[in-house]
C-alpha cells in the first residue's frame, strides 16, 4: 500500500470541490447579483488545470 502523495490528495480535493463550486456559486451568484462569486470561477478553473496537470505528469511518469 502507498501512501498518497500530497499532490495526490490535491488532485481528489480538487475533483470533489470544483462541481460543488460550479453548482452553488452559479446560484449564489445568480441569485445575489454580487460579482465576487466570479472569484470562486477563477478557482474552480484553476483546480481543473491543477488537475490536468496532474494527469499528465503521471502519464509521463508511467511511460518512461
């Protein structure tokens, strides 16, 4: 068994927190009308990319 990695941990993090920012943002921010809800955009789209990176540094990692 191995141990998870931070970066692991953080790629989980961020597959679990991105829809939940997407969903319940949009509405507040739907619903309130304030634009700071657009930061929490950013992040989400920062976690996605995070994410991504990830991915390819591990299949870069198999395939050498």
């Amino acid at each position: 068994m191995s141990i998870p990695t931070y970066r692991k941990i953080m790629f989980y993090m961020d597959i679990i927190l991105v829809p939940f920012i997407v969903i319940f943002f949009s509405i507040a921010a739907h619903t309130t009308g304030n634009k700071i809800y657009y930061l929490y955009f950013g992040v989400a789209v920062a976690a996605i990319f995070r994410s991504i990176s990830y991915l390819r540094k591990e299949r870069a990692n198999k395939s050498s």
